[in-house]
C-alpha cells in the first residue's frame, strides 16, 4: 500500500512569499553575504538549537546554551542539559547528512536523541499520542503504517517537482503528522528541514527560523492541529515560509551594519531594481543608512563604471542599470 502526503494549495500568497525570498537572497548574493561572518553563525546557530528545544518544554537559556557550545559546565536538569549537548552535535554534523536519505535521517534521530530515549534512530512500534490545546489528545497513525508512510515521504522528496521551499515544508508538516519515533519529532523535522533547504541555497544552513517559530509557537501548533483535521496543510506551509521570509528580512537588517564599499551597495542596488529604473531617493530607501552625499557618490560611480545609465536633468535625474548585453 502507498501512501500520500497531506494535499497543500499553492494560493496566491504563498507565490508571493516566495518571491519576496527570492528577493531577499538576491539581496544577499548581490553582497556575498549568503554566509554570515563567524560572530553572526554563532549567534543564529545558538538561536536556533535554544529555540528548537525550548518548543519542546527544554529550559535553558541563551546564556547556558552558550556555554555548553563553548564546552564550559552548566548547572541545570540533566535531561535539559543532554538534549542541548546532542543537538550541537547534530547541528555540527548537518552538512554531513543526506537529505534524500531516510536512513541518514535515521541517523540524525539517533545523534539528536542518543541518551534520551530508548532506541534512538529506530521508528517507533507502538502507539503514541499528542496533547492538543485543552488537553484535547490526538492520536499518531498505527505504528504498523509508520515505515511505509515515512518511505513514502522520502519518495516524495526525491521524485516531487514541487518548489524545494514548499517541498521542505510539506515534509516538515508531515513529520509531525506521522510521529515516527517515540520522541524528537518536531526537532528532528525542524532539523531536516533546515537539511533540506541548504541544498537549495547555502543561506539557509545559519538561517535561525526556529526562533521566530518559538515567537509564534501557539499558531505554530494551530495549523499543524488544522492541517491533520482538515487533510490539508496550506495554512502550516504558509506559516514556514512566512517565518523564512521573516528570518532573511531580519539577517538582512544584521548585515546592513557590515561596511560595504560603493560596489557592494551598487550590487544590493542591481539585486532589488533589476532593469528598472529609479531614483536617489529610491536608491536611499533601499539602503537606509547611508546619507544622501553618499548616495550621490555611489550613483555618480555607478555611472563612471558604466553600470547605470543617467537620464534627466540634476534634479530629477532616474537611473537605470545597464544590461550585460549592454
């Protein structure tokens, strides 16, 4: 028997978000900032394994996240302290991992929840519930379906045309859907999510979007609830891809303060206008910080250089960048 995975609706708004993370990775490229500096990494990974734990009920802090990451001793209860200790390692070896792979993934079960629970990797063979909102339990589906229904999301991974941002989040939501294992699902599907996205663009290996997903952890539990009701996750997939969109808009805003040269600002400039053409003031609102002297020197080189075309008079001059072909 196979089966399917849960039905999602590509509605107008989820095309939209991806387009506006399209945009943002763009701007990101047009500055070869895809991969944060070393301070940066640090402090998204940390985010993003505190806040991946904390949405399980794990206690400890930033600070003693931290510090067990630079190896120092932390005074806490030992579960907490466990989980956090084996998800750096899992998160350290991420790149290590085959996407595709369902025994990889296996795998990073047993790394993440080694200690924790009996039979880490190994999918679960007995039933196992969910608590819902006002206690409301919820059962997973028969243990004897597990494996076929989590090969059959690997299947999906490998053989689905659908956009790698929906696909990852379509696999996330399903996960949590079949609870394959006894425990360390949501982390395990957080995880592989993240996995699977890096293949789709590096940015994504630092990208801390479980922490927003902490933020909004209630609507986070809402439209996973829904979409097992209904057979349909178009609302969790919204949600995911609206955390992303949220999370590179907030990774931008942290590299705004690295000093950028002219060019570098030009490159942002080329990313957000293509073809279009725009204005100082536009050319400003884009990058924020800079004054309007700056902005004028930035222009009056992109000129020099040959990469923008002038048109108009001083004060209503618009500019336009020029094509390779040009």
């Amino acid at each position: 028997m196979e089966y399917d995975i849960t039905t999602c609706q590509i509605t107008s708004e989820i095309v939209n978000i991806l387009a506006a993370i399209a945009e943002s990775i763009g701007l990101l490229e047009g500055v070869n900032l895809i991969r944060p500096n070393t301070r940066l990494r640090r402090k998204n990974r940390i985010q993003t394994i505190q806040a991946s734990l904390a949405i399980e009920g794990n206690s400890l802090t930033h600070d003693q996240v931290t510090a067990l990451l630079d190896k120092k001793r932390v005074i806490g209860p030992q579960q907490d302290i466990s989980e956090v200790q084996n998800a750096i390692t899992a998160y350290r070896h991420l790149a290590e991992f085959t996407p595709l792979s369902m025994d990889s993934f296996l795998e990073a079960h047993g790394i993440m929840m080694k200690g924790l629970i009996a039979g880490p990797g190994l999918l679960r063979h007995g039933p196992i519930g969910v608590i819902r909102e006002n206690n409301i339990f919820h059962e997973a589906p028969h243990w004897e379906k597990v494996e076929l229904m989590t090969q059959a999301l690997f299947k999906y991974l490998k053989e689905s045309d659908d956009h790698p941002l929906i696909k990852s989040s379509r696999f996330h939501f399903q996960i949590e859907l079949i609870h394959p294992f006894i425990d360390g699902n949501g982390r395990l599907g957080r995880l592989w999510q993240t996995r699977l996205l890096m293949d789709y663009h590096p940015v994504f290996e630092y990208l801390p979007v479980e922490h927003l997903i902490h933020e909004h952890q209630r609507e986070y539990y809402r439209v996973l609830a829904k979409g097992d009701d209904t057979g349909d996750c178009t609302d969790f997939v919204t949600f995911i891809l609206t955390q992303i969109k949220k999370s590179l808009e907030q990774l931008i805003e942290e590299t705004r303060g690295v000093t950028l040269t002219a060019e570098n600002r030009l490159g942002i400039a080329n990313a957000a206008f293509g073809e279009k053409t725009f204005s100082r003031k536009d050319y400003q609102n884009l990058l924020k910080t800079i004054s309007t002297a700056t902005a004028s020197r930035d222009l009056h080189q992109g000129v020099k250089l040959d990469l923008l075309k002038r048109s108009g008079d001083k004060r209503t001059s618009v500019y336009q960048f020029k094509s390779i072909k040009e």
